[in-house]
C-alpha cells in the first residue's frame, strides 16, 4: 500500500490536538507553530529533505506525553491545565520517546524528543551539554520556548522584537550560537511571522513540509498505528490494553470469518485507531467512579465523530475510516455520532462494534470489577435483544471467546 506520510502526519497532529483541547479547552496549535519554526531552521541549517521532514514529524510529536495518565492529571489539576506545566515535566520527554518507538522516521532520530529540553549550558533535566544534544532536539528547544514565552497568534511588531531579545538573551545557555543565527534567518522575513498566525499555520505546514510517500506492507503500517494505540491507551489506568487488545480479538474474528489478509490487518489498523478522539475527552470523565451525566454523556459521543476527523484525509484508508468511526453506531438508529441505521452499517462495522462492547466488559472500570465471560455474554445478548447489535456476530463472538 502506498502510505503517504505527510497525511499520516496531518492525522496525528489532528490526535495530538485533541490533548490540547482536553487540557486548555481550545486548540491552541502549539506542536504546529513550533513544527513550522523547527522546519524554516532547519532548512537554515542546510538539513536534508528527509531530515526537515522528520524534524518537523518530531516537533508535531514532542509533547505526546503529555496524554499519560499520571503526567496529564498532574497537569490538569493546576489551574485548568498548563502547556507550559507539561513542559517543566521530565516525564514528558521520557513517555515521548517511549510512545513514537514505531514511527515512520526517515533518518535515525533517537533521543530527540527524550532531550528535547536540555540547555545548551547542560543545566537541563538530563545534564547532556553542548553539541552531545541531538541537533533536531535543540532545533525543537528554542521552537518550543519561543512559542511557550510569547504570543505567537499576534505577534505585532512589539511581540516579534521581544522574541528576538529573548532568543539572544539565551546564547550559549539555552541555546547554542549556531541554532540561534538559524532561527535569526528564518525569522527575517514577514512571512514567517504571518505564517505563524492560526488562520494560515496549517496550509503553511502543508506548503513547506516536503512530501514523501512510502510503499509498506499493511503489516508494517499495523504496527506504525500502534503509536496512536498507546498514546490513546494510556490516558487512563482502565484503558491501557483495550486498543491493543481489541486489534488481538479483532484480528481474531476476521480468520475466524476467512477474511483475506489485507482485510485482517485493515481490522486491526481500526481497532488500534478507533478511540483516538477519547484524547478530546477529560479524564474526569473517562475515570468517574459514578453514572456519568447528560453533559458528561454527550461529550463522550463526541469522541468517535473525532476519530473520523482524524482519520478521514489519509488515502487508502476509507475503509479502515469508517469501521473505525462506526464502533458505536447501533443496528436500531439509537448508536452515535450519526444514528446509522442497520443497512447503513457495513460487517466489518458492526463486528467491531460488538467486539469493542465485548472487550469493554472485560475490563475494569471506575465504577465496576472487570466481568467473567458469562456475564459480558448475557449483556450481549441482551442488546441484540433490543435490536443494537448483530446476533449473528454476538453468537460467534462468544463461541470463540469461550473456548
């Protein structure tokens, strides 16, 4: 399959958003305008295509930690959530690095986002000094504190000199002479700080970024997805296996139904991308030990609409879009974001659905145990009952499940 790299990219910047949005309650295009400051220095530096590529794929990612459970309700319980908050963390960068491990990088770029806050000076969380810190971590260093020190949205002549005092300010502390002189350069032109501003930073992006395209084997691409498993996954303590467990029981139920190959994996992308708008949705809310409200419940039906959102511009993946987006969609028109009815709502569609259910159940929650087979079975049915699933689907889910 062709895999287009700058839609993946675009997919994960819409993910990554959503923590933003979570966290702050707006959108505020922090990864993007630190992408965008990261890519413009690094062509200064006379990087490769590949290399401003993976620079700006890194600086998008920098703060993917920042969706860990531990690290995000420490953020959240100050003052309704701090981008700055999430920086001044050491975790961040660990969780970061940890979390992109099967990213579809074009050069080797390890360590960069784990030291993407150490001072040039080595007065930084992991004392590394100098030019022993990556170059793409020192280009993303000053992105990131330009962004996070100045208001970036206005950026009037007032603001831009200011940016500037600031960046000179820290020569050979926080930042190295060199990467300075690069963001100098980049920063001579109006156009730069035009393209900066929130009503032109994502068709900058989309104009500057190089393109690339790979052709990967759905195996591979599987495994690249995985990344938005476990940065989904691990918001909460009750989901950290339901994505990659789900893809396990989804890969399944496709042998079990001969599915082709390709198809099989097709599932599995989907069931490892199907919650990605659950970053959109507080953990107030995923972890509520209590039924959850009518405004409670409605934000959570926002979160597979989302999903869609996310996923919708990556070509060759309309299919893996819409069984992904449809796993809360129900045979009797009462299923969300649309209300589908039972013959808008495709196999592959309804079998996840049923699977999501099933693996939900198994799980612990806030508010209950995780439950035995025989009980998720009896809840099963009864929605088949009341006409919200396949029965078909339920009856060989749970022949399967049971062995």
């Amino acid at each position: 399959m062709i895999f287009n790299l700058n839609e993946f990219l675009i997919a994960v910047s819409f993910a990554l958003d959503f923590v933003e949005m979570d966290l702050l309650g707006v959108v505020s295009n922090h990864s993007k305008r630190v992408a965008y400051m990261s890519l413009k220095m690094a062509e200064q530096l006379g990087l490769s295509k590949e290399e401003v590529f993976d620079t700006v794929s890194l600086a998008i990612l920098h703060d993917n930690g920042a969706s860990e459970k531990v690290l995000h309700e420490r953020v959240k319980s100050k003052d309704k959530g701090s981008l700055l908050t999430i920086e001044s963390t050491r975790e961040h960068g660990i969780l970061g690095e940890r979390n992109i491990k099967n990213y579809p990088f074009l050069t080797s770029v390890e360590n960069v986002i784990r030291y993407h806050h150490e001072n040039y000076d080595g007065s930084g969380f992991f004392g590394i000094k100098g030019e022993d810190i990556p170059l793409i971590s020192q280009i993303i260093k000053i992105a990131d504190m330009v962004e996070l020190n100045s208001n970036l949205k206005e950026n009037c002549f007032d603001e831009k000199k200011k940016i500037i005092a600031f960046v000179k300010g820290h020569e050979n502390t926080m930042f190295s002479p060199r990467i300075i002189a690069a963001f100098l350069k980049a920063a001579n032109t109006p156009s730069f700080w035009m393209d900066l501003k929130d009503d032109f930073i994502n068709s900058s992006l989309k104009k500057y970024v190089p393109s690339f395209s790979k052709d990967l084997p759905l195996p591979e691409i599987q495994n690249i997805t995985r990344v938005f498993s476990r940065i989904v996954d691990s918001k909460s303590q009750y989901t950290q296996v339901h994505s990659s467990e789900l893809s396990v029981k989804a890969a399944r139920m496709a042998e079990y139904y001969r599915k082709p190959e390709d198809e099989v994996y097709k599932i599995m992308i989907a069931a490892n991308l199907h919650d990605i708008g659950k970053l959109a949705v507080s953990n107030s809310i995923l972890d509520k030990p209590d039924k959850l409200d009518d405004r409670e419940f409605d934000l959570i039906k926002q979160h597979s609409y989302l999903t869609r959102v996310s996923l919708q511009e990556i070509k060759g993946f309309e299919e893996i879009t819409e069984w992904a987006s449809n796993h809360h969609e129900k045979l009797n028109g009462r299923g969300y974001p649309y209300g589908k009815q039972a013959g808008e709502i495709d196999f592959n569609s309804r079998l996840l659905a049923c699977l999501d259910i099933y693996q939900a159940l198994m799980e612990e929650r806030p508010y209950r145990e995780a439950m035995t087979h025989n009980v998720a079975s009896e809840i099963l049915r009864k929605l088949v009952s009341e006409g919200a699933l396949d029965e078909n689907i339920v009856s060989d889910i749970l022949k399967v499940f049971a062995r």
